[in-house]
C-alpha cells in the first residue's frame, strides 16, 4: 500500500515536469493545474496525476488568468522570508498515512524529499521551458536579445542541474535506505556549500523582475511566448514572476525543515551532531543570501541618492554607504532667521545641499562636502535656536537645528556612529604600522639600506589609507600604489615621484615623498616647486585651537583695501610674534600677516574705547573689538608680543594673561 502510495507521487511529479509538452500536442487543451495551493503549503501531498482532459468551466478559464506580482509584494519578500510566516507545515497527525506510525523525524524527511521534487518540477519549467523557449524564439525571431533572456534568468540553468542530478537523487536514495541508514545530515553536509550559489540568482532577482516587466510591454512575441506557457497546465495558472520567486524561498525552507528535524531527534540519535552541523552550513548559505539582498538594497539606494544629486563624479562612489538623510536648518550669523537645507550622511562624507527651484533631473545641489574624519558633533545650548547641534569638520563648520528633540539625538548619533567608525579604521591603520610589541615595523629597511635592496611590501589588505597623507582609499579617486624604496602602501599623489633605485640597477621607480627626498637630497622635484607652502598658508583651523589669541576684530579704514570690515585674527602659538588676518575662520590662507615686534600699540579715541592701533614707521593698521573687555585683552597681548615675549611651553596662559 505504501509502495503504491509512494509510486503514485513521483508519477505526479513526473507529470508536472512533462505536461507542458503534452499541452502543446494537437488538440490539447489548457487546464489550470491548482498549483498555487501547494506552492504555499511545502508539508502536503504533492499534486495528484492528471485525470483525463476536460472541458474548462467559465470559472477555470476566469482562473487561468495569470495572476502577477505586485510591487509591495516584492519589496516586503525579505520581511516575509525571515518571519517564517508563510509556511505551513503538516503537524504530526493532520496528515495521518496507512498503516503503522512512523517516527517523527522520517516524516520530516518525507517532507523534504517531497517538497524538493515539486522544487525540481518547478526549477525544469524555468530553465527547460520559460528559459530555452524564449531563448529560441529570440534566435529566430531577433525581437528582443538574447543577453536579455539570460539576464532575467541569472544562474537558473546551474541551480536547476545541481538539484536535479545531485541534491533530489541523494535525497531519494537515503530515504530509500531509512532502515539501515536513518541519517540526512551527512548528506546535506556535503551539498551545502554548493547553495551559496543562489545568492547569484537572488541578487539580481529585482533587475530581472524589472527587465520582464519591461520587455513584456516592449515585444510582442516575448510577450507571446509568456503568455502561452503561463496558459498551459504545466505553469498551473501561475505567472512566470511566481514561478521566479521559488528559489528565493527555497533556502528559507530548507532552514525551517531541518530545524524541525533537528528538533524532532532523540537526543541519543546518531545523526543529531551531523544535522545540527548541517543545520549551521544552511543557516550561512542563508545569510549569504540574505546578504546578497542586503548589497543589492544598498546599492540601489545609493544609485537613487546619487541621481537626485546630479551624479557629479566626486561624488559618486559604489563603496560608499548612506547612513542618514533629511531635511535640516541651518542657523546662519548673517540672517535673523534659520534657512532650510537638506544633509546626506554617507559613512566618509556629509553632503551639505539646497533643494534646487527647478528639479529637473538633478534634486538638489551640493553646498559643501565636508569629510567624516576629523569632524565633531556636540549639542548647543541656544535660547533663541532650541534644538540646535554643531557639526565641525575640517572644510567647514555648521549650526544646525532640528524640529525635534528627538530628530536632533537621532542625527547626533548617526554623526558620531560614522566619526566611530573612522577612528576605529585609523587604529587599524595604526596596528598595520607597528609590530606586536608596539614598536616601529622591525621588517622595514634601515635608512642606510634605502634603495639597496628590494623592500618587503605592505600588503593592501593591512591599510586602508595612504600610509604618508593618510587619506582613506577608494576604487575612484584614491587607488592603492606601492613604494619600490620603502614598500609602504601609497597613494598616486604621495607617490608621484620617481627616483633611481640600485637593487633594480639604478632604473628610475615609484617612490614616495619621504624616499625621494632621502635617496635624491632634493627637497621637492623642481617641477613641483609651486607646491611649497607660502608665508600665507597656515590654517586658520589649527591656529584657533592651538592659539595664544584669537577673535574676530573689526578692520578700520583703508588700509585693508578689499579685504572686507571683518577679520579673523590669529596669533598661533607655534608663531607668537606674528599676527595672521583671515576672511573667515575655516580659511586655509591669511590675506595679512603682521610682525609684531617694535610695533606700538595704541588705544584709540574716548569717543570709541573698542578701537585700538598698530603703529610702526609709517605703519598703521586700526582695529575694533566687540567689547571693551575683548580690546584689553588683545591691547595687552600686541603689547607682549610686540616686546618679544614668546612661550616656553604648552602650559603658558595667552598673551593676555
């Protein structure tokens, strides 16, 4: 009886593999097979054979009408895969067989052999059927490529053949042999690895979902040929984007049918150690699926950021990851009111945009890019601006206001999650750099040996920035080179240098700065002498933090020419007896710098006590303070610099102490 019962289903299966044949002789006519029911419920009978052909009612012919997949439905399919909500497995009992009761655990197996022949079924009718018939047509009739075809179909064909001559015949044999071999672990232990391949196939899941879509609007014979196999009793009414989704379930159910298994297994039972290890090797093709869908969900949102900011080349970069996006205002010192901007917060960068008027392609144009490493974030305490928090970066600092308390600590924490981040990344950098016992790289060559000898590489893997200018790498913009002197990972700017080396008989090679200078005695090639730094070129970022005195000054009169009635002056402590003027505080270049030694330095008139003067030879240069407390300060500082007075060190107060 049970013979008979287990005859009778692989007729079935071998039914539904061959009915589409059938259902194009002469005279065959379509009939919808009720396959949707048992592509939701993996624990029951597979479908019975077919009975003899008949005549289809109005309703079945309603029926047989392709249904297809809605778009919510496919955008929810990894919430659905990892609840396990959809699957229905047949209890112990509800599905009761003739006969004696069997154990628990070979129903599972049952279960799974069963399932898997209706997977391979399913699998035939893509690759054998919807795969090769659109492909012929597309040879002969050249209304839609070919690479088309194989596009939306991936890696079908390899996932159809390895459950067809490897994974279902194993299967088949060992439930064969339940008797004397009641054991599937060791069996799925060795095929598991091989399921890795469907993160291929899940990957480019959504782009084919789209290409069909697509070219079943555009061709009308690619059209045709779906039409007439979805019809047939073979697709049993099903649309080819249902039958597309079983191998993105797939692995999902075999997670779900070998837990149970493992579940079910008496504890002294001599395959519970090689299920549960097969169990472990599922779970991680499983996330390797999942991380697959993962990447492909990534990507397609960046791709869609980077469209609505004009896909400007600095920008775009497939490495990058988007942390946090929304709309912000930013507290300016020039308008009474705040102004609406909008923020992209990527895991190297923040974009600082403005809606575009017109939003014509392009949504909003890039203000200011400002890189993560370096930035700071901390709250303001601000009457007048609730809700505000300070971004400090190296190319620009801003004030910005949340609409929320809480929309304020959820960006907070997204700036400092990705400062984290990159911070974490520079100690790695820095391990990369020092041996385990924390000291300089015993491997690398000694000054005196530079050139000599070929040097042991740094690996790329090791770094993840230049090891000179430590600027983090990209696939774009920043790539990985490798000084021939010192064997240090570069980048091309650090390593645009080339100097002859004698272990490669004096041939010129790339070197880095550092290696240049020591093996050629030249400070910088004379090609790039326009690269020195001039008299001007001190950064006003680090003169504010490492100051003896700093502030904005009113600049009076016509000696300052263009340079505009505000300034922001500097006298940097590495530099005390020189008095750098800025345009802004973030500028990289004074437009004025003033010796201050033998000046004389005056208050100004009564009418007036913030203003106050430099006077030297002929030199005059006025200056007004915001308070009358700000301009003895900086009276008093002047008048100490202007005497020589310099720090002896970094525990020195200001000049105006």
């Amino acid at each position: 009886m049970e013979g008979a019962s287990k005859e009778e289903k692989l007729a079935s299966v071998s039914n539904l593999v061959t009915v589409f044949k059938n259902s194009r002789s002469p005279g065959a006519a379509p009939r919808a097979h009720r396959l949707e029911a048992e592509h939701h419920r993996p624990g029951c009978r597979p479908p019975s054979p077919a009975g003899p052909l008949e005549k289809p009612t109005v309703g079945e012919t309603l029926e047989s009408r392709p249904r297809t997949v809605s778009r919510r439905y496919l955008s929810s399919l990894k919430n659905k895969l990892s609840s396990g909500a959809w699957r229905k497995s047949c209890q112990p009992g509800t599905c009761p067989g003739p006969g004696m009761q069997e154990p628990e655990e070979k129903r599972i197996v049952q279960e799974l052999l069963e399932t898997e022949q209706a997977y391979v079924a399913r699998l035939h009718l893509l690759d054998q059927v919807f795969f090769q018939e659109l492909l012929k047509e597309a040879r002969s009739s050249k209304a839609f490529p070919e690479d088309v075809v194989r596009l939306i179909f991936s890696n079908i064909s390899s996932i159809y053949q390895f459950h067809a001559q490897f994974f279902l015949p194993e299967l088949q044999q060992r439930l064969d042999d339940w008797t004397t071999t009641p054991r599937i672990g060791d069996v799925i232990q060795k095929l598991a690895p091989f399921l890795k391949m469907y993160s291929e196939y899940v990957k480019n899941f959504e782009r084919a979902i789209e290409l069909l879509a697509t070219w079943t609007d555009k061709s009308l014979p690619f059209q045709d040929v779906l039409t007439r196999i979805q019809n047939s009793e073979a697709s049993g009414s099903l649309t080819l984007q249902h039958h597309m989704l079983e191998p993105v379930q797939r692995i999902p159910r075999y997670e779900l049918l070998l837990k149970e298994y493992v579940q079910k297994l008496p504890a002294q039972a001599p395959d519970l150690a090689d299920a549960q290890k097969a169990l472990d090797m599922i779970f991680s093709a499983a996330q390797h699926s999942n991380t697959a869908i993962t990447e492909m969900e990534r990507l397609q949102e960046l791709w869609e950021v980077y469209q609505r900011l004009g896909l400007e080349d600095d920008i775009v970069d497939p490495s990058n990851t988007l942390l946090r996006e929304g709309p912000v205002l930013k507290i300016s010192f020039r308008r009474s009111g705040p102004m609406e901007r909008y923020l992209f917060l990527f895991n190297n960068m923040l974009l600082y945009c403005v809606p575009r008027v017109i939003q014509v392609g392009a949504h909003f144009q890039v203000r200011t890019r400002i890189d993560v490493a370096g930035m700071k974030v901390r709250e303001l305490t601000d009457a007048e601006f609730p809700h505000s928090f300070l971004v400090s970066g190296k190319q620009r600092t801003l004030e910005l206001q949340a609409r929320s308390q809480e929309e304020m600590i959820a960006w907070m924490q997204a700036f400092q999650a990705a400062i984290d981040q990159i911070e974490k990344r520079n100690e790695t950098f820095k391990a990369a750099v020092q041996s385990p016992e924390g000291d300089p790289q015993e491997q690398e060559l000694q000054s005196e040996e530079l050139g000599l000898r070929a040097p042991q590489w740094v690996r790329d893997k090791m770094v993840t920035m230049c090891m000179r200018c430590r600027e983090p790498f990209n696939a774009l913009k920043r790539r990985r080179h490798h000084c021939r002197a010192c064997g240090y990972v570069v980048c091309a700017r650090c390593s645009d240098y080339r100097a002859e080396l004698k272990y490669d008989s004096n041939r010129p090679n790339r070197v880095c700065l550092d290696c240049y200078t020591f093996l050629t005695g030249n400070v910088l090639p004379e090609d790039k002498e326009d690269k020195r730094r001039g008299i001007l070129e001190k950064g006003s970022v680090a003169g504010s933090e490492q100051s003896l005195m700093c502030s904005f000054l009113q600049l009076v009169g016509d000696k300052w020419g263009k340079s505009g009635p505000r300034g922001w002056c500097v006298i940097p402590r590495d530099d005390p007896l020189v008095l750098y003027v800025y345009a802004a505080p973030q500028d990289m270049w004074a437009h004025t710098s003033i010796p201050l030694l033998g000046y004389q330095v005056t208050t100004g008139s009564q009418a007036d006590p913030r203003v106050f003067q430099l006077q030297q030879s002929g030199q005059l240069y006025t200056f007004k303070a915001e308070t009358e407390e700000l301009r003895g300060r900086w009276v008093k500082a002047m008048e100490r610099a202007a005497s020589g007075w310099s720090p002896r060190g970094p525990n020195d107060g200001d000049l105006s102490d």
